[in-house]
C-alpha cells in the first residue's frame, strides 16, 4: 500500500515501506500536504478496486519525468497535431451528421480562435490538410507558459482526443468533461445508432471513457479539487 513520508519542506510517496519513483528513477516529491495524501488516498483507492490498467500511474509518471529535453519533444508531438485536429474533420456537407458535428464542434473552434487567435480551418473530408502557420507560432508560445501541471493535462488531452481545441478550451475552463466525452465519442456513437454496436467498438469506446476520467481526475487532484 501506499503511504507518505513527511520531510523537512516536502512529503515522498512510499509504496510497501520503499520509495515510490518513477521509471526514470525520479522520486515523486510533493510539496502541498493536501496533494500528498489525496494521491496517497486516491492511489490505494484503486488498488482496492484492482485497477489493471493503471492509467492514473502512467500520467503520474510523465508529470515527475518532465524536463527540459523532454518537454521540448513533447512540445513538438502536440504542435505535429495541429494539421488532424479532431474537431476540424466533418461529415459530407448537409448530412445529419455534419450537423451535429457542426452544433458540437463549431462554438469550440471559435472560442480559440476569440481567445488565442488560433485560426482552424474545417473541411468536410477525411483526408489530412494543411492548417495556417502562423497557428504553430501561437501554440508553441501558449505551451511554452504552461507550468508541469497544466502541462501534462494538456498532453494527456490532446493526446486521447487528438484535439489542441479541445485542450485549449479545457486549459481555461471553457469545457464540461461532459461536452469533451460528447465530442470524442461522437463517430462510435453515431454509428452505434445508425448500424448498431459492435462489442471491439464498445470496448475500446469504454477504455477511451476510463482514460479521460483519470486524467481530469489527475487534473483535480493535484489542483485541490474533489475527484
């Protein structure tokens, strides 16, 4: 099981009496009490429910890995997404589907472009197409002032739903979890109700479902909020 171990200025997290470190060999070190033993609470909580597929550790793990070097790649990884960004491909024009995607997707297309003047260009395709530059200059900056932690949501956000949008939109509280489901899950769902479920789809829709909750989970932890 998990517990803490209070220091002089900061609390270590142990697991069976031994140090918890990461596989870069980085010892988890938290500085707010209330952060401490939340993870420590949340960690044997899911040890408890026999979690196989620890996503929480995974996220956990990338947030006391980050460094400089690494950062810098990662930064890149997330900025390459820019060009298939999911909120930017639609169904054909004037079909159902289009316009659900289009009362979905559209206001939070707009909000970047409002607030960061990050301007997304949509196309009724499927086929990858080139976004404006000057969209890679403004992200780059954006990502450069994020802290580790906000950092980290962002990546773990981007990566699962394949959206900056949808990123940039939860890094200012412009989202509900809700509403970030409703548009990752929008093509299998659609689908199911068009063509009926399919039990891989269902599955791999459920292990996407379980990822989101563990990283906004992570999110409020580490910010002090009730998971």
């Amino acid at each position: 099981m998990f517990t803490i171990l209070k220091t002089n200025s900061y609390f270590l997290l142990l697991f069976n009496k031994k140090l918890f470190n990461t596989p870069m060999n980085n010892t988890v070190k938290i500085y707010d009490k209330k952060i401490a033993f939340s993870l420590k609470e949340y960690l044997n909580l899911n040890i408890k429910k026999k979690k196989k597929y620890k996503f929480f550790e995974k996220i956990l793990y990338f947030y006391f890995d980050l460094s400089i070097k690494n950062r810098t790649i990662l930064e890149k990884k997330i900025i390459d997404n820019l060009d298939s960004d999911l909120l930017c491909y639609r169904a054909d024009k004037y079909t159902e589907l289009e316009k659900i995607q289009s009362k979905m997707f559209d206001p939070l297309v707009l909000f970047v472009k409002e607030k960061f003047m990050l301007d997304f260009q949509v196309e009724n395709s499927v086929i990858p197409f080139k976004q404006d530059n000057k969209n890679v200059i403004v992200l780059n900056k954006i990502l450069k002032k994020l802290d580790n932690l906000k950092f980290t949501t962002y990546y773990f956000i981007n990566n699962l739903t394949n959206s900056n949008i949808i990123a940039l939109n939860f890094l200012v509280n412009n989202i509900k979890l809700q509403h970030i489901w409703n548009c990752l899950s929008l093509d299998e769902t659609y689908s199911f109700r068009k063509w009926g479920k399919d039990k891989d789809a269902i599955e791999m829709l459920n292990n996407k479902k379980k990822e989101l909750d563990e990283i906004i989970n992570f999110h409020l932890l580490f910010n002090k909020k009730e998971i």
